[in-house]
C-alpha cells in the first residue's frame, strides 16, 4: 500500500513520525505487516540500524508488535490520537456518554470557598493535604486497606498511569478485565506494555482466565472490584476468596485495584490480597463528587508509593491543596455525605429498572454496580444503528473488548424512568423482533 512504501525519511524518529501519522489516518491498519528491517532500509537509503530503533520505539509506544515470522505489524488498536466523541443528536436518548448525573453531585460552592480560606500550598509542603489524609485513610481502613502510605494524583487515569511506569517497563505483560474500560487498554499499550486479556462475568474476574494469565508471566494486574465499566461487575466474597487462592500460587505481580467509582458504586467495597510485596489501591471522586474534581487517592506498599510520589515531584509537583481541601469537606460534610448516598441509591434503581425491563423482555443484560448496563448481542453496529433509528444513542463494545464476544453499553446514570423505559422498549424491540438481524445472544 502507499503509506508501506514511503521513503522519505533519514532517521529513526522522522520513521516513528510517519509510521504513527499513518496509523492515525488509516493508511496503515491493524494487522498490516510493516517491510522488513533490511527491506525498508535498502528502500530509504539509510542503515538497518535505523530502522530497527524506529521499529523499536514503535513497539514500545504500542503502535507495532512482533508477531514472530510474521514480522512488525500494527497494533490490534494502536494509541493513536484519539477520535473526537460522537455527539448525541437532539431528541435522542444519551445512553452512551459515560459520565455520572450531575443533578446528584454535591455542591462544591461552600467546600471551595472553604478551602480557599486556608494557606495556599507552596514548594517543599507535603504532598497531601493532612485533612484529606485523615479521611482517606479512614476510609481505606474501614475496608480493611492499609493506609500507612498513601498519596494524591490527579484522578484514577493518571493513578494507574504513573503506578505502571513506576513499576513496569516496555515488553511487561499486564493482565486487564476483558471487557475492560477501554482508557485502561489504551494507556497499557501506550506505555509500551502488553494487555493480557482476562474474562470476567458479573462477579468480576474468572479465576479459570486468571490462572493462565498469571502463569504467563504478567507484571501487573489491574482489577475493578466494583462499578466495572463496562459492565457492572463488582466482586463478592466467594469469588474474592477463589481469585484471592489462584493468586497466591503467583505472588510476583503488582496488584492495582481501580475503584474508581467507591461510594456510588452501589454495593459494598470487596477487595483482593495482594499475594506479593506491591499493590496499591486506587480510589477517585470523579463519580461521587464531579469528574472536574482531578483528586485520586492511591493507598499502596511504601515502595510503590514512594516511587509514585518521586515522579510526581519531578513533574507538576503535587496536586492542588485548594482540591485536595475540598475533597476533603466534600467527603465529610454531612448534606455532602447524604447527597453522595442518596446518588447510590438513584444509580441502583435506574440500573435496576432498566435491566427489570429487559428480562421481561428475556433480553440478558450485567449491572450489577456503577454507572453501565451490558447486553450481549450479536452485531453492535447493526444493533446501535438500529437504535439511533429509534432515538436511543448506545456505545458499541468493540472498544472495550479484546477476545470477548460482541455487547452494547448502555449508560442509565442520568436516565428517569421515562428515558429508561424508552430504551428498554428500544432495545427489547431491536433483539427480539422476528427476523431480526442483530439478536441477542446468550
């Protein structure tokens, strides 16, 4: 093809510029094998080394990967820039955008006008705000989580961002929810790290999956034990207990435990033994208290921690205290507290209602935490498309999977009961018509 048989470059990262716009605009796709080192050196007139460091840094970027003799081909989904969002047209139903209802998030007014008040934070403080602290803290050890080292990043992205380079490095295998959220696979491939696919159903990770996984020889394993996006999962005690048996035969890797979505999740915390000497556990305000508030709070073995806290001050430093003091109000203040309670609750029963209605329908469906509904299906974009028709917008889950079969997300965080029935309607119609095309699978 045109983009494989461009030249025009000297050196190795004029190659890794060229490569990555192609990816980026579809001139090279996925699986498509890249020339050989020697073939694409002769061609542009330049040493073999050259391009076998392009092709490298290639690797480690997770754009390319080596697939033995079939040589250096493009990524499955390479961590190109990222596609503007879809927008929901007017009149349809927002069932695809991901984020928490804001009808229920506290107010933040009176908590940063509060924060405002104290000392800014300067150069050579701590890291994080003694108020915010205390909290977490009591919150991590209500749950039976050691919370004698702990510190603040910007939200649970950035969290598992600066664990994984704290810990890994390029090549590493890391074993992650399939279906998983979809920033996750792309943050594991963008780091140069090889995603490890493990199945899950509605109690999280299958321990038949993980075992192989782990025998594999993964570095980490990142775990959602509650709220899982997309699919609701959350663990319980039963599966805990099993996984935590399957990982205690593998104690090597780092155990991240996402929890992202804590106090609405809508079911108790359940949480893993880590089986080795690193692990952290990560817990966000984006869904209880606002996505704009960057504040996550990573509890962790002194080490991890440490490292984590190294790289942040060489770069921004530290998270600022003005948000940090307002998390902190937000997370104790008692209208606050009530508000973050009662946003639980509401997400319970929207999810419930919507998946009541479709098993009446005997459309299966997972939700059993957080924000999403998952509904098997045998054609999403057929699916999705036929629901647009219907003015219902859904996500597809090609983005979110890696060996799982096909589902749509649905996300009832901010539906009423008119909204959720429409869907359910929508949906029930679209899979269960006589001779429809897209049907649901079991």
């Amino acid at each position: 093809m045109a983009g494989t048989r461009t030249t025009d470059f000297s050196t190795a990262d004029q190659l890794v510029a060229l490569v990555e716009a192609q990816v980026a605009a579809g001139d090279l796709t996925p699986g498509e094998r890249l020339p050989s080192v020697r073939t694409r050196a002769d061609a542009a007139g330049v040493a073999p080394n050259t391009v076998a460091a392009a092709y490298r840094r290639l690797r480690e970027r997770g754009v390319v990967t080596g697939r033995g003799r079939q040589g250096t081909v493009v990524a499955d989904r390479p961590p190109t820039a990222a596609a503007p969002s879809a927008e929901v047209p007017p009149g349809v139903i927002d069932a695809m955008t991901g984020n928490p209802d804001s009808a229920l998030l506290p107010n933040w007014v009176e908590a940063l006008t509060g924060a405002a008040t104290a000392p800014a934070a300067r150069y050579g403080d701590a890291l994080v705000d003694a108020d915010l602290r205390a909290v977490a803290a009591g919150a991590f050890r209500a749950d039976g989580i050691d919370a004698a080292h702990l510190t603040v990043v910007s939200g649970a992205m950035d969290a598992l961002e600066r664990v994984l380079v704290a810990r890994c490095r390029p090549g590493d295998r890391v074993g992650v929810e399939d279906p998983g959220y979809a920033a996750v696979h792309r943050l594991v491939r963008g780091l140069g790290l090889v995603p490890t696919p493990i199945a899950i159903d509605d109690r999280g990770p299958l321990p038949q999956s993980l075992g192989p996984a782990l025998r594999s020889g993964l570095e980490a394993l990142i775990v959602t034990p509650r709220a899982h996006n997309p699919t609701g999962a959350a663990l319980d005690d039963d599966r805990a207990h099993t996984l935590g048996e399957v990982l205690a035969a593998h104690p090597s890797p780092l155990l991240i435990l996402d929890d992202h979505a804590g106090p609405v999740s809508g079911v108790p915390f359940v949480g893993l033994d880590a089986p080795g000497r690193h692990w952290v556990t990560v817990r966000s305000m984006a869904k209880s208290l606002g996505p704009d508030l960057r504040v996550a709070v990573v509890a962790g073995d002194r080490d991890t921690i440490g490292r984590v806290e190294g790289r942040l001050q060489l770069g921004p430093g530290w998270v600022s205290h003005l948000l940090q003091r307002a998390a902190a109000t937000l997370l104790t203040e008692p209208s606050s507290r009530t508000a973050i309670d009662h946003a639980a609750e509401i997400y319970r029963a929207r999810r419930d209602r919507l998946r009541r209605r479709l098993e009446d329908a005997g459309v299966p469906s997972t939700g059993r935490s957080g924000l999403h509904v998952w509904i098997p299906v045998a054609d999403e974009q057929s699916v999705a498309a036929a629901l647009l028709r219907h003015d219902v917008a859904v996500r597809t889950g090609a983005a979110y999977r890696l060996a799982s079969p096909p589902a749509i997300r649905v996300t009832t965080a901010a539906l009423n009961n008119v909204q959720l029935d429409r869907v359910a309607d929508a949906i029930a119609g679209v899979l269960t018509a006589p001779g429809a095309a897209a049907s649901s699978t079991a």
